[in-house]
C-alpha cells in the first residue's frame, strides 16, 4: 500500500491543477498567470497551461516566489524589516533573509518585495491566494512609505509627484497618489497603490531627489505598531478577515 501513496504522490499533474492544490489561484486563473509568463518550472518559463509538473520533485515559482503544497494551516504573519535584509527565499551570495527571523513549522513566503535597503512592514503568508490577490493590481492595496531625501522637497513640486507621472529611467506611466511633506521637508510621507519595482524611489529620483532611506510603516491598514526591527507576530483572526475582504477572497 505504500508503494501506491509514493506512487500517487509522484504524479504528474496539469500546472493549473498544482497551483489551485497549493492554493494559489483557480484553475482558470492560474491558466491565465502561465499565459502571462509569470510561472517558471525548474528555471524555465511555462510555455503552456497543459504542462505538467510533479508535486515534491518540481520546482515550481510564481512571481518570483517558490510554492510547494502546502500543508497544515495557515499562517499568516507581519513582520518588521530591517534593513540590509533581502525578501527572497534563498540566496547565492549567503546574505541575511527575511526568513531567517521567522520561526513557524510552516513554509512561509513574502507577500511582494521590500528592497535590500527599504525597512518596515512585510507580510508573509503560505496562503498564495490571498498573497496573489493583494498583489495583484485590482486590488489596490494602499502601502504608506516614509522617504528620507537627500534635500528638502519643495511644496510647489508636490502636485508632480502625486499627479502620476512617467518615470525618467524608462518611461513608465505611475498612477496619482498622496503625499505629504513632513518636518523640515527632507521627509515625505507618499501612499502608493501599485508595485513597480523600486518605484517610490523611482519617483523622487525623475523629480531629481536621491532617498537616503526608506520606511513602509503600513501595508494595507497593517502598521507595525510595538514591533522593534526584525521582530513578528502573527495577524489576528481579525485582521486576517480584513485582508480577505480587501482582497475580495472569502
């Protein structure tokens, strides 16, 4: 009877149906992220939704992030970062990762990305559905960033950075947002709701400021409240709900 579990367990399945196991997407949806090129399988790209891999042995990645299926509950966690900290799962160069702070049985994976230097909040989750849905831009996620610049901004530039703007670097079209000079107006408190890489820094940089550092006190009405640098907690029934219905995900 063993040799047939280990049988089954080593089946090939169609990429759809392990990424709805693994609770990242419907079938449909997980057809159209292969369509959009967003799902590797052993370092290379999807070329089709029929493709097949086999749970445990393939490795499968979606955005950026490693998915295995998962097990068990759960888990749903805020973590404050530091900085000189990156967001990956592994890492060649042996440098500190955000899952080196967390200790859960569980497999937990970022929920987006912070850059090496940003510090504040992360989530981190091993529900890819609901992970997928606050990424994805629809959902219009608010994430508050503090941004230390290396000069004072000036209070007549304000309406070009909250306008949306196309950025120097590459042209891309960003969508108005809010901001709010801070203090002696080196800081700038900015509320985005989209996730281009680097992007708060990208838009001080066309409107020709340098961030020397870069805070995300709140991700989606989360803050991280008492937690000091490198600390975590796991989100309340309450606040997990509250995801949910942010994300439109029951």
């Amino acid at each position: 009877m063993g040799s047939n579990v280990e049988k089954k367990q080593n089946e090939a399945v169609r990429i759809n149906r392990y990424l709805a196991m693994c609770g990242i997407a419907s079938r449909r949806a997980a057809d159209q992220m292969v369509l959009e090129g967003r799902v590797t399988i052993n370092g290379v790209l999807a070329s089709e939704p029929g493709v097949k891999v086999v749970p445990g042995k393939d490795e499968v990645i979606v955005d950026g992030s490693k998915f295995a299926q998962p097990e068990g509950r759960k888990i749903y966690i805020l973590f404050n970062k530091p900085r000189n900290v990156i967001t990956t799962s592994s890492d060649e160069r042996n440098r500190e990762m955000v899952l080196d702070f967390i200790d859960v049985n569980e497999r937990v994976y970022p929920v987006g990305r912070l850059d090496r230097k940003t510090t504040g909040v992360l989530l981190l989750t091993n529900d890819g559905m609901l992970a997928n849905k606050l990424m994805h831009p629809s959902s219009n996620v608010k994430k508050e960033y503090i941004a230390v610049l290396d000069a004072p901004f000036p209070q007549a530039s304000l309406p070009l950075l909250t306008g949306g703007m196309r950025l120097s670097d590459t042209g891309e079209k960003v969508s108005p947002c809010q901001a709010k000079i801070m203090g002696d107006g080196s800081q700038v408190w900015i509320s985005i709701h989209e996730g281009k890489n680097h992007q708060v820094r990208r838009m001080f940089k066309t409107l020709g400021f340098e961030v020397t550092r870069l805070d995300r006190p709140t991700y989606a009405g989360l803050t991280v409240g008492d937690l000091r640098r490198g600390q975590w907690r796991h989100l309340t029934r309450t606040e997990v709900q509250q995801l949910r219905h942010l994300a439109g995900s029951p």
